[in-house]
C-alpha cells in the first residue's frame, strides 16, 4: 500500500480555509484538506473574552487563522487552550503573547522536552517562518471549567494516553458542542503512534457517552457523532490484526503490507497504518499507553510505506 510518489509543496490548489459558526459565538476554522499539518482551530467569543482553541503549524497560517478571530470576534484571544503538543496544534501559540494558554500539563512537558516541532526530510518541505515556543501555563490533570461569559467550556482529559499522552477536548454542554483535538480525524486515518491503541478505544468511548450533536475534529469538517463509528472501527481493525501478526514474528511493516483496509482504503495518509502498527506491535509486547517506543523506525516504516517519499505535507 502507498500513498502515491512524491509531491511538490504547492497549497495553491486547495480550498481557503473557512469559519464556521457552529453556535451563536462559537466557531470553527477548518483548513482543508486536512492532512499531514492542516488542522482545524475554533474560537468562542463573549463580550469580554475570546477564547482559542489551538493555533496553526506555521506563521502564515496561524496569522490568517488571527485575522478570522479579529474579523468574527472584534478582538484577539486571551485564552488558548492547547488539546495536545502536536506543533500542527501548537507552533503558532507565540502568536498569542498576551493570551493565557491551558493544556494538560504532559503538553507543557513534551513541548518543551521537543521544542517547535519541524520535521523537515520527514515531509515536503514547509516555510514554517519565525516561530516561538510557547507552552501551557496553567495545566490541570482531569477536567478544568472554563467560562466564556456564561457559557461553561468543560476541558477533559481521559485518564489515558490515546493520540498522545496529553489529549484534551472541549466540550459545551449547553449547546452539545465538542472539539475534539486529533483524537477524531474526519476523511483521515486516525494516528496514535504517540498515544495508544487501547487508550483511544477508551477516548472514544468516553467522547460517545458525552452525546455531542456537532463534532469539531482535529482534521477534516465538522461532524455528527457518526464519525466515532468509523474511528472506532478503523483502530480495532488494526488492534485485532496487530494481535494476529505479533503472535506470527512479523515486523509492524510487513503486518501493515498484509492489511487490506477495505473501507478504510479512501481516508487521507494512508501510511499511517505502518505507525499505528508500531504502536500495536508494542502493546501486544505488554507496553503501557503512551510508553517510549522506537519513533525513529515508525517513521522509517511510514516513509517506506509512502514509497520512500516524504511524507505529504501542504502546511
């Protein structure tokens, strides 16, 4: 299986980001298409306060990605919340100098433990532009309520490693409004290389008992809460096939050349599944969630599975 050849850096083809009012003042921002670096924002706005939900992966981004708040909120953030360390999350925080910025507190170590995240030779090559690091200041271990005028923002962590270690989601429940950082890809493989398989069977159905009506994801449009089926669905899959090729000797590469993904064939970044398999393969081995494993051969497998290209970015 492979994504395609390579791919020259040009964005010009895809759509302009859009903002979308999902509830009077609470809004999404979605890059298409959605891959590798294109993530989805949202910002809530109350007569005293605008709140971020995430930045971009580089300075251009992150600055148009201001411009809309401006535009649609009369005013800049002046709080941030971070759902996980992922750079495509957070590069553009440094943007926001004035804004308090929350996230779990494994974030703030990861960032900075890693630093900006620009993975240059792993992807297409990316003008990132001046970047600052910028983590979390305020961290909280389970749940943290905060009020966007009246409005109550109920910020969850799980308990487990899922996507990363340090998953966050907002989630209104008023309005049944949930943004759900990158523990739901909408159109794309879901990635928990740096997470946990079993971890984010567990995310999931924590996010299901919730009983969102619009689901904002980390990747891809917006959503009903079908959209957990077919996340769900995909890492049992590779769960359950994970199970039967470490019990044969295989290495996640070669259990990942087996696999046929049916329907999941068509979601974006395919090469996913060689990562994924990688963090299977380790917790078949008795791996706890979120443990260290070997990113250096994930990667290497992904790229081998993308047919020894970098890995298609158009951030």
């Amino acid at each position: 299986m492979s994504s395609g050849t390579g791919h020259v850096h040009d964005d010009r083809h895809l759509p302009p980001p859009t903002v979308e009012e999902v509830a009077k003042g609470v809004f999404a921002y979605v890059q298409p298409d959605g891959t590798w670096w294109l993530n989805n924002t949202g910002f809530l706005a109350s007569e005293d306060l605008v709140v971020s939900i995430d930045t971009c992966a580089t300075e251009k981004r992150t600055r148009a990605y201001l411009d809309a708040v401006r535009r649609h909120a009369g005013a800049m953030p002046g709080v941030l919340v971070n759902t996980h360390h992922h750079g495509d999350h957070t590069n553009g925080n440094g943007f926001l100098p004035g804004a308090t910025i929350i996230g779990h507190p494994r974030c703030r170590e990861e960032m900075l433990r890693n630093g900006l995240l620009r993975p240059d030779g792993i992807f297409d090559p990316v003008d990132w532009g001046d970047l600052t690091l910028a983590p979390p200041v305020v961290t909280f271990e389970e749940r943290l309520d905060l009020y966007v005028g009246d409005r109550l923002v109920e910020l969850h962590h799980f308990g487990t490693a899922a996507h990363t270690t340090n998953d966050v989601v907002a989630w209104l429940p008023d309005e049944r409004i949930l943004f759900t950082g990158d523990l739901v890809f909408n159109g794309g493989t879901p990635f928990v290389l740096m997470g946990s398989v079993a971890g984010s069977l567990l995310a999931l159905d924590r996010l299901v008992e919730l009983d969102a009506a619009v689901v904002v994801p980390g990747h891809g449009p917006p959503c009903g809460p079908e959209v957990f089926d077919t996340v769900g669905a995909y890492v049992r899959l590779v769960q359950e096939h994970a199970e039967k090729t470490f019990r044969a000797g295989l290495t996640p590469l070669e259990a990942a050349r087996q696999l046929d993904l049916g329907p999941f064939a068509e979601l974006t970044d395919p090469e996913r599944l060689a990562g994924n398999l990688h963090r299977a393969h380790a917790e078949c081995a008795g791996a706890r969630p979120g443990a260290e494993i070997d990113m250096v051969a994930a990667f290497a497998d992904m790229l081998t599975l993308n047919g020894g290209v970098p890995l298609r970015c158009l951030a």
